[in-house]
C-alpha cells in the first residue's frame, strides 16, 4: 500500500519528465495543401528533415480547390483561438494575416541565420510585416517561361524561340499555317490571368509591371501599353484550339508533349510534367523566358501562426531555421521543380531550365526587373486579383474591345481597393 | 384524494405540454443554427469583413459594392433564364410524359422508374456526364464529325453566350421526370365520374384535360413550381461540375458568385451580402405562397 502509494506519483513525473525531453525540439502542426505527386513528395521531405531534429510533426493536409479548403479551416482554427503551427501561404495573404494580429515572428532566426542576405529583396519584402519576417520562403516559380515541343516548331520551319511578342505572333502564324495548335491553353480564369501578366511584362516591361499590376496606378492602367498588352492578348486568343474551355494546365501542357500544340505559357510547375514523363530538356521540350527580360516571381512559403507554448514555440523556429538550410532548399526544390528561394545555394544537381531560371534571377535583382506575380497571389490582395482574374477571364471569353477592357478594369480595381 | 387529484392534474399537464417538451431541443437548436447564422450573415454584410469577420458596423458599403460588381447581374441575369427556363421546360415535359402514362399503357410502372431515374442521380454526376457528352472534343460534336458531318458544330458547353443553356439542358433532362411523377400523382386523384360524365356529354380528351383536369390539378402545379424553384435558386452543384461557372463566368450564379467571394477571395462582406439578396428573393417567392396556402386551410 505504502509503496504503490509514493511510486505511482513518482513514475507519473518521471514519464512526464521523460516526455517532454524526448519533445525538446518541439511540435508543428502544418497546414497545407500539396498532397499530390511532386508536391506531396517535396512536402515529405520537410517532414523527414524535421523529424531527423527529434521533433514531432503533426501533418494536417486539407485538399482541394487551389487551397480554398485549407483557408476556410484556417479561418474556423484562428477564431477558435487553436491556429497551427506554420501556415502554406504566400504573397498579400502574409500581410492580411499580420494586420488581424494572428502571426509569430521568427526575426531572432532570421537575424541569426542572416536571410537579408540570401533572399532577394522584393521576396524577402514579402516575408516581413512591419520589418520582422513572419515567413520563410521554400522555393521560387518562375512564371514568365514559355514551353515548346522542338519538333512540332521544326515541322513548321520555326527556327529558334521568339524573345518579343512579334516574334512569337510570326512563330504562331507558321504553326497555324502548318495545322498545328500554336498556343496550348486552359481556359481557367487563373490561366488566362498568367497569360496575362506575362503579356503585360512583355509589352510594357518590368516598370510598367510594378506600376499597373503591383502598384495598381489608375494611370498605368488605363494607358496605352495597357491596351496594347490587351490587343496582344485578343492576338493570343486566336492561337488556341477550340475546345480549350475549362482544360486543366496539365493536360494542356501534354499537349504540347504529344506535339499537338507548339507552344505553352505557363509556370515551371510545367517542367514537372515534362520531367516526370521522362522528356529531357532542350531536346524534348524547350523552356525559355517569355519577352520582356524580365521575371515574374512566384514563390511558396509557410507561414507563422501565433501558437503558445515552449513546445510549440521551439517547434516553430526549428522548423523556420529548417526551411531556410541549403540542403532543404536543395532536395525540397528538386522534387517540386523550382529553384530555392535561396540565392546562395549551389544548382549543380538541377536542370538547364532551372539554371537558366536562376542566372536570370539573380540579373533580374540586379537590374531590378524581378516582379511579384498578380496571377499567383504574390502582388496584391485576393479580392483585387478576384476583380483582374474576372475581367481577363471575360475579355479571353468575349470579343470585348481593349479600350473597354481597360476602362473596365481601372473601375474593378477601385472599387475592390 | 387529494393527492390522487394532484397527480391527475400534473399527469394531465405532463401530457399536454410533453409534444413541447419533445420539439423543444430540436426547435431551439434550429432557431440557433439557421435563424441564427441568417442573422449572423445579415450582420456580417453590414460591416467590414474581408479575411476574418469583424463586427464594426459599416452601413451599406458592401451592398453598394455588391450592385456595382458586373459579375454580380451576370449571375442574376443567369439565374433569372435558368430558373424560367428549368421551370417552364420541366414543367412542360413533365405534364406531357404524365399524361401520355395515364393512357393505361403496358409497362407503365417500368417506363416511370426509366423516366424518375435520373432523379435519383446527384448532380455532380449529372453534371460530370453531361460536361463530357457536351464537350467538343469528345462528347456529341465529335461523333457527329466522325459519322461524316464535317461542319456539324454544337459547341454550347465553350460559347459563353450559350453555355447556360447547357446547364438548362442538364437539369431538365434530371428532374422533368420527378415533375412527372408529381403530375401523374395528381392526374391519378382526379374523380373518373367527372371523367366519365365528361365524356358522356361528348368532350374531346383534348377539351377534357384543358377544360378539366388542368384546372383540377392547380395545386400540384404550385408545389412543382415551388419545388422546382427552390432547386433552381440553390444550383451550385450542378454549375460547378459542369461549367465551373466558365467559360470565364458566363454560367456564375448567385451561390456560385456567394462561394468565390468568400472562399477564394476572401470578402465575407460582399459574399454575406450576396446572400442576404438570395434569402430576400427566397422570401419574395415563399412568402405570398404560404400565406395564400394557409389562408386556403383556414378556410
């Protein structure tokens, strides 16, 4: 009786004791929704290197909608004062999050471990509220690549791929002429609006980039480039098949594989496709930046979330430190298909289209040509994106002028501001 | 004795309000999670709310935003030719299939499990099915093509002026067999004396069914306008799976336009606004139909 009485307690303590050292280096909880082939691959290896510090990670994957779902629990966990750990999500929405006081920052990490130093200044700008990182990136996406199949453009005598859009019509017209689709496309509102903003770069370069889509100047919008970015834009609707209604980019970009279309503007997400059923750069496929040397920058990071406890707290910043190492950078970015968001990390391992990527990066931030993506979430707030999604989405859908267009679309913008 | 009373008393009380006692917790919980949250959503559309709801009053504003927003009276326009059109065309058939299965014509009950049978699909399904047997590239254009007319086109499913009218097709095809089965229901609850005095007095069938049975039948029409209304209001499902409010948002309706708002775009007040537009017209329609119905039973 004696004994049984004293030892219990004891051995309670002592397994708490025991428990929480086995947990020194903390617990995250991350949401996200990349639960499919190259990212659920990329996202597992995030989980191994955690865990390989002695930490418990709790997956909390939530499919569907382009995140939609993830964000709509989110919302229900941080009004029920229970927010994860660490959040995926990107661009504005960092800041959104930042304003209702939801986020942690990490800045002694990011201090410590210098990211000023590695991160390109416009990517890092996204990370901070009010100067302190409340981020970290984990890859970069170039957007503004156009993909091509080397066959069909030899099939209709195009010799080398276009660097302005004139070039591009003039491919387009061979590959028209020769029967072959010049342009493979999906016709989803976020596809016509990355279209979209690789045209605007290309027609009125980085500058006019930052001003209309970033800073979302009433000027730049209704300006004349703007309606040439959108007469170019009519030019390009005339390039795709009929049936390309609601096609996915995954299948659009198969058709480019298969070469029944010549060329494709999409993201290097792309790349995966290509990479992953079994095409080798520049001789099965060809990647090159689309007009206007410039780069449009779209980049995941995860987010973190005002979570309490010693626990939770180590969690979070082990996790951070983890996000930002090289060798994350590295193996993370190999299994997705993007660059590291870190300009210091060595790119020995990756492809051609990825080294091109990165030497281009790194000219872009020296002649300050690297822009935020609009189609990607990574330049302005979702209900301003919802209105530049809608408009672009109509204009590719309806035989509406470009003088309209922009008329139209100075007015959404002001109104969602 | 006067124990005994007291216990007939209570027991008698017990008995009387024991139906209440029983709907209480069912009742209470619904005034909490749909009366409730409507006047949750109400609030909601008269503050600020973007990402997260907040609760200061903001008059207005999102109201005034919601009318500017064009994408807003493509949904209305959109609701407006699918609802009379999914309503008129159902209706239509429905009375049709029903009166040409009241003829007393063999196999009847396996003709009306063939025609009630697409009820029994979700609309996903519906939609799924539809989306490919509509699809240019794969669905009635195609075997057309194939069959060896070259320029045959039917190209509805990516023409965003005639896309709605796919999503019309669709849900016709679903529930005109459901309109059926209620009209044949009625049809089968007309008097055969009325009937047969009709036809004594020489009444053509045409004369017959306008002249009589129609008019007999004037509240199943009612409910199946009601019934049909309420489906065509609350349409999501069947748009997402078949147009995904596309081509661009040609085919957006109203719950359609209340989901992107305030999931993708994170503006609950516009999207709360929005709803609070679609409860009005719900209750614009509802409303003089309940009253005109209960007047008729307290009569």
């Amino acid at each position: 009786m004696f004994h049984s009485r004293t030892v219990l307690p004891l051995v309670a303590a002592a397994s708490l004791a025991l428990g929480t050292a086995a947990r020194a280096e903390g617990t995250v909880e991350v949401l996200h929704w990349w639960t499919s082939g190259g990212e659920a691959k990329a996202v597992g290896e995030l989980k191994k290197s955690f865990e390989a510090t002695g930490g418990t990670w709790l997956d909390s994957p939530i499919a569907g909608g382009g995140g939609d779902a993830a964000m709509t629990a989110l919302r229900a966990r941080v009004v029920a004062g229970n927010p994860p750990t660490a959040v995926q999500l990107k661009g504005p929405g960092i800041q959104e999050w930042a304003e209702q006081g939801a986020l942690n920052d990490v800045e002694d990490v990011a201090a410590a471990e210098n990211w000023d130093a590695v991160l390109p200044p416009v990517l890092a700008g996204i990370m901070k509220y009010e100067g302190q990182y409340v981020a970290a990136p984990v890859n970069i996406h170039r957007v503004d690549w156009i993909w091509a199949n080397p066959e069909a453009l030899a099939k209709a005598g195009v010799e080398a791929m276009p660097t302005t859009w004139d070039e591009f019509n003039a491919a387009a017209d061979k590959l028209q002429a020769a029967g072959i689709i010049p342009l493979a496309h999906g016709g989803q509102p976020w596809q016509d609006a990355t279209v979209f903003e690789d045209v605007v770069l290309g027609v009125g370069g980085a500058g006019f980039f930052r001003k209309a889509l970033v800073e979302l100047d009433q000027e730049a919008l209704t300006s004349d480039t703007m309606i040439a970015a959108f007469d170019q834009l009519r030019k390009l609707r005339g390039y795709v098949d009929p049936n390309f209604s609601g096609r996915d980019w995954n299948l659009a970009t198969a058709m480019v594989m298969r070469g029944e279309a010549g060329f494709q503007i999409m993201g290097d997400w792309a790349k995966g496709e290509f990479l992953a059923a079994g095409k080798v750069p520049s001789k099965d496929f060809l990647c090159a930046p689309t007009p206007g040397n410039g780069f449009v920058l779209n980049s995941d990071s995860f987010t973190f979330f005002k979570v309490e406890g010693d626990d939770k707290l180590t969690g979070q910043k082990v996790l951070a430190s983890l996000i930002m190492s090289p060798d994350f950078q590295k193996t993370f970015n190999l299994a997705k298909g993007s660059i590291p968001a870190r300009t210091d990390v060595p790119l020995d391992d990756f492809d051609d289209c990825a080294k091109l990527s990165h030497s281009d990066l790194l000219k872009a931030i020296e002649s300050d040509s690297l822009v935020p993506s609009m189609a990607h979430e990574m330049a302005v707030p979702r209900s301003v994106r919802g209105e530049f999604l809608d408009l672009v989405t109509e204009f590719f859908n309806s035989d509406m002028s470009s003088e309209d267009a922009v008329k139209r679309l100075a007015d959404a913008v002001k109104r969602a501001m | 004795m006067q124990q005994a009373s007291l216990f007939r008393t209570l027991g008698q009380t017990l008995e009387r309000r024991l139906p209440l006692l029983v709907v209480s917790p069912l009742f209470s919980l619904s005034l909490f999670f749909v009366y409730g949250f409507i006047a949750w959503t109400a609030y909601i559309s008269l503050t600020k709310s973007g990402v997260m709801p907040v609760y200061t009053f903001d008059g207005l504003a999102q109201y005034e935003r919601l009318w500017d927003t064009p994408r807003w009276y493509v949904a209305l326009k959109n609701l407006f030719i699918f609802s009379s059109l999914f309503i008129g065309i159902s209706m239509a058939i429905g009375i049709l299939l029903a009166i040409l299965l009241d003829q007393h014509i063999r196999l009847e009950g396996m003709i009306r499990t063939i025609y009630l049978y697409p009820m029994a699909l979700s609309f996903i399904v519906t939609g799924t099915v539809w989306k490919w047997i509509l699809n240019p590239g794969l669905g009635i254009e195609h075997l057309m093509r194939q069959a060896g007319f070259e320029n045959f086109t039917f190209d509805w499913l990516v023409n965003s002026d005639f896309a709605i009218y796919t999503v019309v097709i669709a849900a016709v095809w679903q529930s005109s067999g459901y309109a059926m089965a209620l009209f044949l229901a009625g049809l089968r609850s007309v008097d055969d004396e009325i009937l047969k005095a009709a036809a004594i007095d020489g009444a053509r069938p045409w004369r017959v069914y306008t002249g009589i049975v129609l008019p007999i039948l004037r509240p199943v029409f009612l409910s199946t306008v009601i019934i049909l209304a309420h489906l065509a209001i609350k349409s999501f499902d069947l748009v997402v799976a078949l147009t995904g409010g596309g081509p661009g948002y040609a085919t957006d309706m109203p719950a359609t336009f209340m989901y992107a708002f305030a999931f993708q775009r994170s503006e609950l007040g516009v999207a709360a606004a929005s709803a609070v537009m679609m409860l009005m017209t719900v209750t614009a329609i509802i409303v003089p139909y309940l009253y005109s119905e209960l007047r008729g039973t307290r009569k």
